[in-house]
C-alpha cells in the first residue's frame, strides 16, 4: 500500500495512470466469466439462459443511475468514490468466491455493477479536472483505451482457470486487483467537491436530477450512445458472421476479430494526435464515418474473401476505437466545471443502454440473412453521430475558446 499522506501529482502521469489502472480493472469484471461459461452451467447450477443474464446484470446499475452517480461524483470528490468502488469491486469477488448458487453469483454481479457505475464516473472527472490543454487530449484518450485492455485482462484471467478445480481463484485475484488500485487511489489528487447549493433534501435531489436537464452534455451522451451501439452491436455478430460467411469455425473466427481487436488503441492514439495538432472534431468524426462506413460494409459484404478479412477489421477496429476516443476527448469541452462527473456518468449511462438495446436489434437482422440492413444501420448510426456532433458549438469552437481550464 502507498505511503498514507504522499499524493501523486495532479496531472501528472503517474496519476493518469493510477486512474486508467481502475478502468482498466473495472472492464476486466466484464469478462471474466465468459471463459468460465462450463464450471459456472455445470458446478453452480446455472442455465443457458441464466449464464446469459449474469453477464448482461453487470450493466444494470450503470444504466440505471450512471447519471446520479456522476452528480454524486462531483458532491463527494473523484478520489472518494474511486477508493470506495475498489473496495465495493472487492467485495463482490469475495461474494463470487462463496456462493453456492447462481443467485448468489446474480446478486454479486450486481453489486460489481454497482463499483462499475463509481469507476467510469469518477475516472473521467478526476482526469478532467486535473489536466489541461494537449494533456487532457492525451489523458482522455489513453482513458478510452481501457476497454480493450481490460477486456483482454478478463479473458486471461478466467481463461487461466477454466476447467480447473481451481476456477474461483480468478475471483480472488481480480479482488486482489481490485484492492490494489484502491490502495492506488489513496494517493491519488484530492479535489475540493463542487459547492453544496440547495440545503434540504429536496434541494439535493434536484442537484442529482439536474444530470438529465438538456444541455451539450447530454447531447454528447447521445452522440456516445450512437458510436457505442454501432460498435457493440457488432461485436455482438460478427464472430458468429464471419463463421456463416467464410466457412470457419466459431473458435477460429473469434480468435480473429480477438487479435484485430487491439487495433482500437491506435485509433485512440491517431485520434489524440490529430486533436493535438489542433484538428477540428467534426471533420475528426466525419473522418471516422467515412472510414468506418466504407469498412463496414466490406465486412458483411459477401464478395469480400477471407485473405482480406484480418486488414478489414483492423481498420474497422481502428476507426471504432477513434470514435470514443474522440468523444472523450471532447467531453471537458461541455462539462461545466462543477459537474465533471455528472457529465462523465451520462456518457456511462448512456454506454450502458447501449448493450442492452442493440443485442436484439442486430441479431435479429443477422438471423434474417441479408447483409444490406446490417451496412445500412451501421451508415445510418456514424452519419446521425456526426451531423449531431457537428451541431455542437461547444464541441467545434476553437481550441482557445474552449472549457480547457483545469478545475482543481
């Protein structure tokens, strides 16, 4: 544990890194069970249907109070609710570690959601509001990075374990994990919380809705809701479009799209590079529509072989990881000073509802065959995603003019 009273720098990278650590292990929760499929239907009793809804109940607290708890974010300070998330997550891990049934798993996948929710609104608030300029660019997109990171963290972690005696132990160390980055966030900057505004409780529950009034955050949100969906909605098919289309097995498709997959880092890195140099975001994410258009539907085009296939997802992989990037690094652009993090926890939020809106959308047009409908949505979603991005001021003003300043 970090020496109690030594605080990292604000903004410095040590900090950014100490906060990415909890994206990165938060994502992680997400797929930790996916390998652990067999021991969690056979040894704890689970159905098909009910190993199916444990995955997807990670995600209901988070599209459900996302929005609050970013308001909760700015009240109690980032470094608060980071250190209490990790413990939450840890607790969680020890709830998986002794329960017999699948309700007890259920019921510690919720509350691992609820750690969740306080990760992704705090992560982004701390970093908001400790960097500034060209150093916010570089924090917020390093920050959309931890999806795939953790993701691929989760899959090693139950996959180090599956089909052994010993499959709990990912639960233990994804605890550990867990209690290592709250010891991390002891060190991390603590910042004034926002002014206390209304005094009665009725005052307060205004501050919390105020999260959901219209304003260019919110608008961000949809932006991130549309970018998110087109993303996730694919992933949830293509594993199972590329075996059907190529003549390749589930396992072997996988496997690729797992490998292409890593590409998203560069897009976030391209993204943070064009946006230092002072790019303008809308012709950033029209950029990325064009691309991820065009890429797309070479992807569920028939006529492409599978020679081509592994540099066409890495090109779709890249302009899917630029457009959160973006998105993100955008973000301190509309957040108000004083509601960081209910401006980050509507971009959850909104995260959130997207995979649980697109799974029936998508496998319903990949059941039905025609690849046409699957390249029409995904034109459809980056053109609606960008003209809305375009028609934010806030987004698209000069760099100078810009809310840029750090708010520590």
């Amino acid at each position: 544990m970090l020496e109690k009273g030594k605080a990292l720098k604000a903004g410095g990278w040590p900090s950014i890194v100490g906060t990415y650590a909890f994206g990165v292990v938060g994502v992680a929760a997400v797929a930790k069970v996916i390998p652990l499929r067999i021991e969690i239907e056979q040894i704890v009793g689970a159905t098909a249907a009910e190993y199916a809804w444990l995955i997807a109940l990670l995600g209901v607290p988070a599209a459900l109070f996302a929005g609050i708890s970013g308001a909760v974010v700015d009240r109690v300070g980032p470094r608060a609710v980071l250190i209490a998330s990790g413990l939450i997550g840890a607790f969680a891990d020890a709830l998986y570690w002794v329960a017999p049934s699948i309700g007890g798993f259920q019921a510690a996948r919720l509350v691992e959601g609820v750690a969740l929710v306080g990760i992704f609104s705090a992560g982004p608030a701390l970093l908001m509001a400790t960097t500034a300029g060209r150093h916010r660019i570089a924090a917020m997109t390093f920050w959309s990075t931890y999806t795939p990171t953790g993701f691929s963290l989760g899959l090693l972690l139950g996959g180090a374990f599956a089909g052994s005696a010993s499959w709990r132990l990912t639960f233990a160390i994804h605890g550990c994990l867990m209690m290592l980055v709250a010891s991390i966030a002891l060190a991390l900057p603590r910042l004034p919380p926002a002014p206390a505004g209304h005094a009665g409780a009725l005052g307060r529950l205004r501050e919390l809705a105020g999260a959901y009034r219209p304003s260019a955050a919110a608008a961000l949100a949809l932006v991130f809701f549309l970018v998110i969906s087109v993303g996730f909605g694919t992933s949830t098919i293509l594993p199972s479009y590329v075996a059907r289309a190529h003549q390749v097995t589930l396992a072997q498709a996988s496997r690729l799209i797992a490998g292409t997959n890593l590409s998203m880092i560069a897009g976030a890195l391209i993204v943070a590079l064009l946006l230092a140099r002072g790019a303008r975001p809308r012709l950033v994410m029209a950029g990325l529509a064009a691309g991820a258009i065009a890429c797309g539907t070479a992807l569920f085009w028939p006529g492409t072989s599978l020679r081509i296939l592994a540099p066409v997802l890495c090109l779709w992989f890249l302009f899917m990881g630029g457009g959160p990037a973006l998105l993100l690094a955008v973000l301190p652009r509309v957040a108000e000073p004083a509601r960081r993090g209910a401006a980050a926890g509507l971009l959850s939020q909104a995260s959130a509802i997207a995979t649980f809106v697109n799974p029936p959308l998508w496998l319903a047009l990949f059941t039905a065959g025609d690849w046409r409908p699957l390249a029409w949505l995904i034109a459809a979603i980056w053109v609606a995603g960008t003209v809305l991005l375009s028609a934010l001021h806030a987004v698209n003003r000069p760099e100078a003019a810009a809310v840029l300043t750090a708010g520590s």
